[in-house]
C-alpha cells in the first residue's frame, strides 16, 4: 500500500537502501567530482576549490559508495566499514584542526546531512546522495555555460580588438624617429615591433646593476607604448612581456616601478589602478636610453 504524501514529507528514511543499478549510476555521477584511491579508502577530491564542507560531504559519500561498491564486487578487496569515518581520519584529510573537523561534523549532522553510526564515528545519509551530486552537477553545467558565453565573448572581443589594434608599422618606426632623432635604420636594428602592436627589444638594455636595467628596460617600454603606439597607460605585465619574458617574477618588476615612481619617472593613472603613465621626466630619461640602445 503507498505511503501517504504527508507521511513521505514528514519521514526522512536516513538510511535509504540502493539497487545495484542505482549505486553503479551514483558511482559513475561521482566519479567526476571525487575517487576512492586504494583498499584502505583514501579519497581524492577532483574539484580543490571546493569548501570544507562540501569536501566533508564528497568525503563522506566516496566512503559510502566505496562501501558499497565492496559489496558487489568483494574480489576488489576494499576494506569492509570504510563508510564509518572518524575525526581523526577527517582532520587528517582536511589538514585541519580535530576541533575545527568536528565543528564541520556537527554542523551537518544538525542539518541531517550526517548521522552518528558509533562512538567518534560518523556516515553520510544515503537519503541525500543522489541531490548532493545533481547539486554539484548542476554547479558545473551552470559554470560551463557561462564560462563558455565568456569565452565567446571573450573571443569575440579580440576579434574586435585585434581589427582595432593594427597598425602601420612603417608609421610608429617614422614617429618614434623623430621623436628620438635617430636614424631609422637603427631604430628597426634595435626595436621589433609587430602589426598587433606588441614589440621586443633586439638589443639588451643598458645598466650597471640588474635593478638599473630592469629600470631602464620599463621607462624604455612605457615610451614606445606611450610615443609610438599612442597609449596613455602600460601595466607591470606589458613589462614582463615586452622585457623578460617568463624569466622574471612579477614581484621585481613592480618593485623597480616602485623604485620609479619615488624618482617621478612615472605615477600611477589613478589612484587604486593597476596601470602607470609615464611622466615628463621619465620620458626625458627614456629618450638618453634608446639614444644609447641604438647606436
């Protein structure tokens, strides 16, 4: 005879019982986001930048599955009871304090998510399996949706960016020479620049110690950006692209822009940007610099 539905709204059997097609589709669900590693029930969670919490359920519920999954193929030899977790065992995972472990534990057993089985040991309600993973599901099928529309977007907006950002090379080599009063010749010796707009120095930028020179190699680019392609600001990672590549920490260029902007050589644009302008003073160094570079 069927339960009444009030019955079934107000019974929460925590201790719900699965088919083996229900426990290998459960298996299969949750294998995207967790795994069970060797007999002894270790746990992997593929998602880290899930919460405490949300690892204790994934935790708990790849114990239980794990558990299961004993029952049906026994010749795996995992170990029997890995469904019962202990504090210990959750401090230990989470790399947190036993106090701060159980803390996560009474809280989701206030909610009902977890349930007491024996003294010090805790299991996952089965009855909230199968929501707890189409909750994540869900998550990831929302996130990916939006990462691809930004994606696209993204793209979309290079796209646009990139058809903007063209230039007549010929024109920025001509401007930078008169600017600089150096043959052009020279300058195109000394300075590749590409139709995207980006550049590389073909000759190393002077200085008498490496802090000089990463100095030097900044008021160098902030110029061209501001001279030769006609922009207003240039961020620590145009630096590192343009000067070092990858074989320097981004810690040092922004300490020699700090180092820069107590000689005003260059300032912020505004006050909480990320992005620098090139002041008069720093262009009048600049200009003795790439004199110098192409010679």
């Amino acid at each position: 005879m069927e339960v009444n539905q009030y019955i079934k709204d107000f019974f929460i059997d925590n201790e719900k019982a699965f088919n083996t097609e229900q426990i290998e589709s459960l298996i299969q669900r949750c294998s995207k986001f967790s795994k069970l590693i060797g007999k002894e029930g270790n746990v992997h969670i593929v998602k880290k930048e899930l919460s405490i919490v949300n690892k204790v359920k994934l935790f708990l519920i790849t114990r239980y599955l794990g558990s299961e999954l004993s029952k049906l193929k026994p010749s795996l030899g995992i170990k029997e009871g890995i469904e019962k977790v202990s504090n210990a065992e959750l401090s230990k995972f989470l790399t947190v304090s036993s106090s701060y472990a159980s803390a996560v534990v009474s809280k989701l057993v206030y909610d009902g998510f977890v349930i007491r089985v024996d003294r010090g040991f805790f299991a996952v309600s089965s009855t909230y399996i199968s929501d707890y993973i189409g909750l994540l599901e869900k998550e990831i099928n929302d996130k990916g949706n939006k990462k691809w529309k930004k994606e696209a977007s993204r793209l979309q907006g290079k796209k646009i960016k990139q058809k903007k950002e063209t230039i007549d090379i010929t024109e920025i080599y001509k401007k930078l020479s008169e600017h600089l009063k150096i043959n052009e010749n020279f300058l195109k010796d000394s300075i590749f620049l590409n139709k995207d707009g980006s550049f590389k120095f073909n000759k190393e930028i002077p200085g008498k110690s490496k802090n000089e020179k990463q100095a030097n190699c900044i008021l160098c680019t902030a110029y061209i950006e501001t001279i030769g392609l006609g922009k207003r600001t240039f961020t620590s990672n145009k630096i590192k692209n343009v000067c070092f590549n990858s074989n320097i920490d981004i810690r040092e260029i922004n300490q020699a822009i700090k180092y820069l902007k107590n000689y005003q050589y260059i300032s912020k644009a505004a006050r909480h940007s990320r992005e620098n302008i090139l002041l008069e003073k720093g262009k009048s160094r600049a200009i003795k610099i790439l004199n110098e570079v192409c010679k």
